[in-house]
DNA sequence: TTGAAAGCGCTACCAG
DNA sequence: CTGGTAGCGCTTTCAA
C-alpha cells in the first residue's frame, strides 16, 4: 500500500463499513512494475501483451486478491449487464417460476438480475423501477402493478428496454407477454358447461387487476355462448382472502338453486376456495361441486379429486419476455410486439363432477 | 450481439442499443445556468441552497428528464446499496419464500437485491458470488452450494459481508442461520416411533448436502434412541427424481417386513414419494403406510390424508440471516455469529396413521 | 450561498 | 507491444 498523506482518517476506527479499501489497477500496476493499461489488457484478456508481462501481471493480481470494480466500468461504458425484474411477490410459486425462467435467459447473455416485489401498490412498483434505472439496468422486465406507465417514458427514450409480462403496460406502448386470459376462462368455464352445468360460480381477484377482468369477461362470455343466465350472487371479485372466498361461497351454494360448480381466476383464490369446499365436506354439506382454476399449481393433482385446471406455461411467459428483451438490448427497433401464450386445460378430476 | 468494437461510436448516430444518452448533471447544469455543484445539491436534498435556485434546477431536471446515475455516485461513495442473494433456485417455493423475507428486510435498509441461482452447482456458485462481488455489492447472502467458500476469503477481508443460510459455509467462519435439522428429524421421526412404528424408511436428498446429512442423522439417532434397527434397505438418498424415489420406495415396502412409515428428508422428495404412495394405493397395494416429511409445503393440509411435517420457519431463517447481515454492514465487528431456528412438528394425519 | 477543481476505478484513444 | 492521458457522472474539498 502506498502511503497516501491524505487526512487519511483512522485506520482501525470504523471505515465506511468495511475492512480494508479494495486494490486497484493501479495497485497492482505498482506491484507488477507496469503500466495501469497493460493490468487492464490482462483482465480483459485483450490482446497485445507478452506472456511473461502477462504472468507477472497474474501474479500481482492473485496476490493482492485483486477484482476488478465493475462499477468504474460501467461507468465508462455505459452498459451495465444487468436487468432488473419487479413483479407482485417474488415469494408466490407464480412468480418465483416466471423469475427462475427470466433468470436462466438473462444467465445466457451474461446479465445479472435485480428482483423486487411490488406487492401490488403502484407507487412501489415505481419506486423499484426507478431505482433499478438509476442503477442504470440495460432492461426492465415488469408486471404490472400501476394504470400508469407514462414515468417509464424518459427512461425508455434514454434507450431502456422494457417489457411487460402477465398484464399489459398502461397509457404507453411496449412489448408485452400475456396468457390467453378470455381463452382460457372461456375453456375452462366451456368445460363444466359440458359436464352439464347451468349455474357456474366465479370468483376471481379484484377488478382492477387486468388477469382478472379478463377471466371475468371469458366466464361471462362462455355462459353467454351457452345461452346460460348469470346471476348476480354467482360473482364475486375481491382481494383472495379465506374471508372473502368463504362468504361468497357460502352465498353461491346458500340460495334455493345454489351453483353446481365453479371456476376460480386464480392460483391463490383457486386455493381458498378448495379449502373452504373441503370444510364445508367435512361439515358435512352436501358438497360434491365441480371445480375448475386458471393456473395451475404443485400438488393440484395429488389433492382429491385432482384438482382441474386451466394451465399457464409460465417457463414460456418468462421466456418469452426476456428473449423479447434481448432482442432489443441486441438492437431490434421494430415496434412493440405482443405475444400471446396459450394456456392448457388440464382434466383432473374436479372439473369432470356431474351436476346434482 | 450489436456491432460493439467495430465502427467508431459516433455519439448522435446509434448510441449502443439505446435510444439517445441520458442528460448528466452537467446537462442540468448548463440548461439552469448554474453549477454543477449546486445541481447535487439539490437531487441530494443538501442545505444551502436558495429556494429560487433549488426551484430553477428542479425545472430543468424534470425538463431534461433527469435521473441521478447511480452507479457514479457509488463509485464516488464506495457503498452500492445492494446486496446479492445466491440460492439453490429461485423457482423453488422454499427458497423464493426465504427471498422475499430477505427482500422485505433490504427494503427498509434501503438496499436492492440481486438473486441468482445456483442449481447446487458449485462453480455457478462462485460464479455469481464474484459477479456480485466485481459489483460490489455491500453483503452477500448465500444459501451455500460450494464445500469450500476460501474464494471469498479476499472478498471479506475487503469488507464484504456475508451470511450462510440454511447451511453452514465450508472452510471459512461466517454468520450462518440454520434449521434445526437434527432436532427436527428427531422429532418426526419420535413421532412415529410414539405411534408404534418399528420399521421406518428414510428417504433423503443426496448426502453431501448439509441438510440432507444432519437429517438422516436425526433419523438415526431418534431409531437408535428407541432401541430400534435400521436396515439398509431402508435408507435411500438422492437427487430426488420421481424415479428413484419410487424405486427406493418400493424397495422398502417390497421386503418381506416392509416399513410401516415414511420419513422424507425434504420439501420435493416429500412431494415425489407421496405421488408415489398415491400411485401405488391406486394400483391397490396396501398402502397405509405413516408419512411425515421435513419442511412444510403449500396445501399439504389439503391432501387426504393432511400431511404432517416438520416445518421449518422460512420467513425468520430470511429475516434473521438478513438482520445479520445489516447488523454487520451498521458496523458489527463481533465474532462470527451462528443462530438456529427451531422446526416445528405440524400433526395432520398422514403421520398419525398406525401401523399395520 | 455558490462554484471550481480533484478525484472514485476503469476503459478508450493515441503516443511511443 | 507498452504506456500515458483523458474522460464516464458523480461527490468531496475548499475557495470565492
């Protein structure tokens, strides 16, 4: 160490948070006898130096423990090699997968990755967001949880790459990954309908979340195709809590012609909702109502009966996001894309309960 | 990959793959017609500043657009605010669940969080932990794949800060969060002992993982407390496929004194023998053999019979590695720390069956 | 109260 | 092949 006479403050007090202060390049220039440029060639591998410089430079390296600062590199240019990925709860299976899929897509291009949870509040999300950005992420890979997107524009006009999975962005274009939302209600609720039930439940998430309309609007649209009445008592769209699910359910299967079966728009409602028929069993109602979820989940087919459900392929909503990204990290100007990703009904059981 | 080191990069043509280069400081500067100090001042929220030139200066942020580059600011301040969080796989609900306890506790620590996977890959492991590293990050949080962690011994003595969880860290000394895993197995598999079981399988994960190895041990010690044997057969452990785990599942049942109860060492080998219970009660073996498993899963209330395990506290092994972590970085030279949190025996049928 | 200048650690661009 | 020098965008120090 070179004996720096600034007003080089206590050594063994409390240094920022740390032990000792980092070697540098030209740490190790020093210690190697060369020039700060010839240590930078060898980390980078670059070119243009003689072996044994090489290897003196090496040595000075492993000996100092020295690791290049990747921030002053970044600094200089302007690439920073990393996304940053801000979804609802990186702790729902949901997320956790669509994450580990981005994850082994950004691995193959050498990008780390920032994760945040935004818990659905739209001042979060953008707190995140914008936190990721002035850390000067190459690319953003959001599901939404704000109806405004417009805080993204600056950022996106200074070349930040965007894209939306799972929902759509709000009031500004840009790529977007989704599962085929009315589709797959409409499948699923078209499936009991089959079976040969007239009144079909639904309960889904709040309104105001786009999966959850959507679903909503395939329900309705099913049980129209089919010429079927939807009562008013059938629907009921909250916030998953085992609260909210068990009154709407107790008031779908109170009335004199209570519902035959039921289609749940999501994971976690699905969930509730199961618990809550299984108490209901065992409280010894007459049960026996047919179920059909979207998404599916671990275990769904080992509960009894097999739980049906309308699947997601969440590897390929992930995947798709992240190629999308790097596609224009890699330059692609084109305009915004959306990509639509099939769901899949997936028969296990529950579904297939006759009415009565 | 863009054309990078080919053509000369002239700055108003196709800046990298960006749109146009973000304004700087100095950009804020000169459009407000002040100093570049006085514009730091103001994003900083620093006194001395008139309320008329603070008022100039935001007026020409928000016209430029401007965002704080973080990653200057860092490599002035030497702190990044961020931390890395490297586990086995993140689409995994154990290890995403431990992320969002970690997450949430960064958050009011106002840190940002890097994940990364490590797929038990010793090499991946080091991989990341040095990208973390050559980012700087202030701590690093490890759910350990490597057996020997030495390569971060220069990291540490540079200040980094680290903390091992779920396993303990491999020729260092570190902080380190643990389950108690010999305590627990001991305790599921009392558990059946106390419901009159004498022949008791283990199945496990591969026995160089940590937890893995002080499981069976707890399996052992609880048979050998009970004066009971263990036959080989008995004993299986491996990367949990649905495969081996049915081939060591039949193994033990196929004796002429099959085992009467099932304790399985993990979360997915838990989840790959049920199906295969169920597989093999549909195909009308006698079935009825005990189940309990070590770390708790979503909707094994749900299944029939309800799971019993042994649950780990997933949100406090996150919250207490994290806290560790910001403890050390607020300035904590202490010894290196080593905390166990307690399992907790969850009855729900599947282990209270009787043998026979 | 404001501003000029000196770096943080690295890479780009030219000299030797 | 090797080395100097000028920044990247910001904070820090100190002078005006």
């Amino acid at each position: 160490m070179p004996a720096e006479d600034q007003a080089a403050p206590q050594r063994g007090d409390v240094p920022s948070p740390g032990g000792r202060s980092r070697p540098t390049m030209q740490d190790v220039a020093a210690h190697a006898g060369v020039a700060l440029k010839t240590v930078s060639r060898v980390v980078n591998g670059e070119p243009g130096v003689t072996p044994a410089m090489a290897e003196r430079v090496r040595a000075a390296i492993d000996q100092l423990g020295f690791r290049r600062n990747d921030g002053a590199r970044i600094l200089r240019k302007g690439q920073t090699a990393s996304i940053g990925l801000i979804m609802e709860d990186i702790g729902d299976p949901f997320y956790s997968a669509l994450s580990r899929a981005i994850e082994d897509v950004a691995r193959v291009h050498g990008h780390l990755l920032f994760t945040g949870s935004s818990d659905e509040d739209p001042a979060r999300e953008r707190e995140l967001a914008l936190a990721f950005c002035a850390r000067r992420v190459d690319g953003l890979i959001v599901i939404p949880a704000s109806d405004d997107h417009t805080y993204l524009l600056p950022e996106i006009a200074a070349g930040l790459a965007t894209v939306f999975v799972d929902r759509p962005p709000r009031l500004i274009e840009a790529d977007t990954v989704l599962s085929s939302n009315i589709d797959g209600a409409r499948a699923g609720v078209a499936h009991l309908i089959r079976g040969g039930h007239r009144r079909i439940g639904y309960i889904g998430d709040a309104p105001r979340i786009y999966t959850s309309m959507l679903r909503h609007r395939g329900y309705r649209e099913a049980m129209a195709q089919a010429g079927l009445r939807v009562d008013d008592s059938w629907v009921a769209m909250a916030a998953p809590s085992l609260g909210s699910v068990r009154l709407a359910l107790r008031r779908m299967l109170a009335r004199p012609a209570p519902v035959t079966a039921l289609f749940c728009g999501n994971n976690r409602v699905s969930v509730a909702a199961l618990r809550e028929l299984r108490a209901l069993a065992q409280a010894g109602e007459p049960g026996g109502v047919a179920f059909v979820g979207f998404d599916d989940f671990e275990l769904a087919d080992l509960l009894y009966p097999g739980v049906t459900v309308v699947a997601q392929d969440v590897a390929r909503l992930g995947q798709g996001a992240a190629q999308l990204l790097f596609r224009r990290l890699a330059g692609d100007r084109g305009p915004a894309e959306r990509i639509e990703v099939a769901t899949q009904l997936i028969q296990r059981g529950s579904g297939e309960i006759p009415p009565g």
